[in-house]
C-alpha cells in the first residue's frame, strides 16, 4: 500500500498533456501578453548592445560618441528593464484573475459526485494558493523564455565573432547546469505538491472547526482540538521544512555553478588576452557580457525547474478541469417543461459502489401534496436528488408527463422547481438578498412586506432599523431556524415554481413551529406539485398521496388511509409515532 508521501510524489508525477491543457483552459490575456513579450525580446535586444556600447569607455575611448551610445543604449536598457518587469507583474496579476474565474465557473458545473469525496474548504485552497502559484510561474515562462534564448544566441554570435574559444567557455559547464536544474526540477516538484496539498488539508480542518466551535466548546474538547490544529500545522510544517531544505541544496548548488560559469570563461579570457589573440576592448566586452550571460543560462535552464513547480501547484488545479461537468442536455434540449406526473420507473442508483436504490418505479401525482415516507437510510433524499437531477440513474428513467427529464435543458429544467432543504439553506448578506436569491428580476418593497406577511416574517423585518437591508451573518447565525424556513418559503413564494421538492423542512424546528411552517406550506401554495420528505407523521392528515420506502425500495403508496389499511411497515410506523408523541 502506498504511503501519503508516495501519494504525493506519484500525483501527477510527468503528466505534461494535463499542464499543457491549462493553457487553453484558464482563458489566458493573450494580447497582454504580446505586449510584454515585444517589450521582454526589446529589453533583450538593447540588453545585448550594453557591454559593447560601454567596453569603449572602458578600454580608454573617452569619445563623445563612445560616452552617447553608452549612456542611450543603458537608459534604453533600465527604462526597457522597467517596462518589462511592470508588464509581466500586470499580466501575471491579470492571468491569475482570469485562472480563478475559468475555475470556479467550472466547479460550480461539476457533477455532484465529484463533491462527495472532496473536502469544500480543500477545494478553495485549490482556487487560491495552487492558481496563484501556478500561473504566475506560466505567465513568466511565456513571456521571457524566448526572448531568454534569443538573447543567448546573438550574444554567442557576438562572443564567436571574437575569438571562437571565448564561445566554448562560456557553453562548456551548460549540461553540467541542465543536469543539476533537471534533477533539482523534480525535486521541486515533489514539494511543491506535499506543501500544497497539506494547505487545503489545514484550511479544510480549520474550517470544519471553526464552523463547530459550539461542538467543541459543548463536549468542552478545546484541549484535544489544539493538539489536532497543532498536528495539522506540523505536517504543513514539515512540508516547508522540505521544501526549505531543497531550497538550501539548490542554492549550495547554484553557488558552486556561479563559481565554476564566471571562472572558467574568465581564466580562457585572460590567457587570449595575454597571447593577444583579443584586444582589450573584446575582453572588457566579454568581461561585462558575463554576468548577463551566466543570469540568463540560469534563467532558462531554470526554465525546468519552474515547470516542474508549476506542474505541482496545478496538479489539483489539473484534476478540477479534467473533471466530469454535469450533463447539460441530451438532444437538442427543450426549453419548456411541460407539466405532469412525475414518473419513475425501474430506476436504480449508487454511491460509488454501494447501490442505494434497487428499482424504484413509482409515480407523484401533478397538483398533489406527496409525503415520502420511510426510515433514516431507505433512500428519500435521494430520490429528491434524482428529481433535481443533481445525480443520473444508473439503469432506470424518469419523467414529467410523456418526456423523459434528461430531454430538458438543465438550467430550464431545475428552473421549474423550488427545493426546500432540511437546514434552510441561505447565504450572508441581508433580508432582501437572502428572499431574492436566485430570482432575476427586479423585486419591490411592496411584494417584499406582501410574502413576509404572508409567512409571519413581517413583524421580524418590521422591527429591524435597516428593515429588509438588516445584515445577516454567514449561513444565516444571526436569525432562528424557523426565521431561515420563513425566509426560505418567503423566497419561494415569490418564485411561484410549479413543483415544490421539500426535504424534512421542519426538522430542526420545535413542535410548534413545525406545526406553523408546515400549515403555511400546505395553505401557501395550493394547486401546486408538493413532494415532502417528513419524519413527523402527523403531516400526513393534511396530504393527498403518501410514499413509503424502504431498503431504497418503494414499498408502496397511495392515499395514508389506503396505506393504514394494507401496507403493515407503514402502519407500524405510524401507530410508533403517535406513541411517542402521546
């Protein structure tokens, strides 16, 4: 069995065609970066005149030609250096923006499976650090790398044209160089994704806890939970420490190669000088050619080794666009849902390997309130997800009259449901944007006050300075969850969707304000398709037609009084129910 650090080196170890799919991917400012490349080959250009316009004043030419041509050529160089190093950070800061779009675009349209084996705050960290690195790292390649070799070449033409051994210094230590920045290339690689990876593994536990911290202080396990946040911490520790001891090789290593690169060419210099094979101008020239010389080898063999790094901040960034989207339509998609019953038939589903629903064939009535029923486990809310198509069957199909949903347009489609879930699902903001999420169009006050009246959210919104632009925290904290179920059936009131998909709605309510909310749902919105997962049984009074499931199995349905009569599961279910509230 292979270790987490073998994991972590095998991850996407040589996988060039996924890197190089980043490019098209990420949506790339490809005119920006022209701009940068054209400024990057002109600072190389002038880069490659300096030495030869400043080795005349060096060697004794104090010429006002001599002194004009320096000072244009190293003003045009700074100013050139300048603009380009303005340019990539511009571009580099506009790629990564880009990058952070295209991916969140595409994780918002990822199938759902994808999410039931990854870590949400994981994910996030993909987003930002592993991007960020990523792209600046890939922007900086594309930019500078040909102007790098085409700098190399006329300065070696250069070289060559005084003397040819001048050239072999300076080119004899490169495969030695190719050799230490290829192995020193995957090394970085290596790190860079252990690091990353233990990022998204620190944020998602620090945000899991933060999250809980009433879990934690109520189990009074704050103790326990700093040991794990250190523990956390330590391999993201441990990781750095790595990467800092590969940083310290690399840097001993780059050292000695500086040495070896600066003296080597200048002892060949010398011994041309002396047997005056050059002349002192040519040999100041090379003298000042040398430091760019060695920068720019460096750079571009370093080419490697930011590939390499590159490779393991995208990996996870790879594996999200290399992921399967949800199915947007089959066919031409149409455009309009046409009411009816909602049909399944023979239809089966599994997570991964386990299959949860074996066959079910059943039918929810248009215009008729549905209770589904059944024990913790028998497969209700996922029957709800297959509705929503949040899932496919895996054998099996469902319809609305005589189409088949996967014959809808996705968007159109779950745009003809409201889907009630369990937590009363809202985001921060204020009353208003929690109440309009999700519509497009504008809503007025007048219709505001209307729905809240109607749900008994008023008197909350009425009392509040700001009215419907009152803060609300993150996920909803600062209100009740009966507030969150008002705000919810607010929200879907003014939607007015033909089906209504509502899982255990008042489940975290108390029994009274379960009774209000579950009075409102039936009273709110009459005529309309309800189907209502409920573990509180006394609901089932108020509703048309009753399914009961089992072992994901729909054991059967039909009116609660048909169901009291012949199906024994469910009647044992109901008469236990009504002991316990007794």
């Amino acid at each position: 069995m292979k270790t987490e650090r073998t994991r972590n080196r095998d991850f996407g170890k040589g996988d060039w065609k996924s890197y190089f799919r980043l490019i098209p991917y990420i949506r790339l400012p490809w005119i920006a970066i022209a701009v940068a490349f054209i400024v990057e080959m002109g600072y190389s250009e002038v880069m490659a005149y300096v030495p030869v316009s400043t080795s005349a004043l060096f060697s004794g030419e104090f010429t006002g030609k001599a002194l004009g041509e320096a000072v244009v050529y190293n003003v045009l160089n700074f100013a050139l250096m300048f603009g380009s190093l303005i340019l990539t950070s511009w571009v580099s800061s506009a790629a990564v923006r880009r990058a952070q779009d295209t991916l969140w675009g595409r994780m918002l349209r990822l199938d759902m499976a994808y999410y039931d084996t990854r870590d949400p705050a994981n994910l996030m960290s993909t987003l930002t650090n592993d991007t960020e690195t990523a792209v600046k790292s890939l922007i900086s390649q594309l930019v500078s790398l040909i102007p790098a070799v085409y700098y190399l070449v006329k300065v070696c033409l250069t070289l060559n044209s005084y003397d040819w051994r001048l050239l072999i210094s300076v080119l004899i230590l490169i495969p030695l160089n190719v050799a230490y920045v290829v192995v020193l290339g995957r090394w970085q690689y290596e790190v860079n994704a252990g690091i990353f990876g233990r990022i998204g593994k620190l944020t998602a536990y620090l945000a899991e806890r933060v999250s809980n911290i009433y879990l934690i202080r109520s189990y009074t396990n704050e103790k326990k939970e700093e040991e794990n946040g250190l523990n956390a911490a330590q391999g993201l520790y441990d990781a750095k420490i790595r990467a800092a001891k590969v940083s310290a090789v690399g840097n001993l290593a780059g050292n000695v190669m500086e040495v070896l690169q600066r003296g080597v060419p200048v002892v060949f210099g010398m011994i041309l000088l002396q047997q005056k094979i050059i002349n002192m101008q040519q040999w100041v020239a090379f003298f000042l050619f040398m430091g760019q010389i060695i920068t720019k080898i460096n750079n571009l063999v370093g080419v490697w080794g930011g590939i390499k790094s590159a490779q393991g901040s995208a990996a996870r960034m790879v594996e999200i666009l290399k992921a399967k989207e949800e199915p947007q339509k089959n066919g031409d998609g149409q455009k309009i849902v046409r009411d009816g019953d909602l049909a399944f038939e023979n239809v089966r589903f599994a997570y991964g390997e386990k299959e949860v629903l074996h066959g079910v064939s059943v039918t929810i009535p248009q215009g008729k309130t549905t209770a589904l029923v059944g024990r913790c486990g028998s497969g209700k809310t996922t029957l709800l997800s297959l509705i929503e198509r949040l899932y496919t069957p895996s054998e099996g199909s469902i319809s609305i009259g005589d189409t088949n949903i996967t014959d809808y347009d996705l968007c159109v489609y779950r745009d003809h449901f409201a889907y009630v879930q369990q937590d009363a699902g809202i985001f921060g903001g204020t009353f208003r944007s929690a109440m309009t999420y999700g519509i497009d169009r504008e809503v007025s006050d007048a219709e505001l006050e209307n729905v809240a009246r109607q749900t008994g959210l008023w008197k909350l919104i009425e009392a509040l300075p700001d009215g419907f632009d009152a803060g609300i925290n993150i996920s909803g904290t600062s209100v009740s969850g009966g507030q969150r179920q008002r705000i919810v059936l607010s929200r879907e009131l003014l939607k007015q969707k033909p089906v209504m998909l509502l899982d255990e709605p008042t489940s975290a309510l108390d029994a009274m304000s379960a009774m209000n909310i579950q009075q409102m749902i039936i009273d709110l919105f009459p005529g309309k398709t309800k189907l209502m997962i409920t573990h509180d049984l006394r609901l089932l009074a108020q509703v048309d037609n009753v399914i009961y499931m089992e072992d994901g199995q729909v054991k059967d349905s039909g009116s609660p009084e048909e169901l009291m009569q012949r199906c024994e599961a469910y009647r044992s279910l109901v008469l236990c129910d009504e002991e316990v509230c007794a």
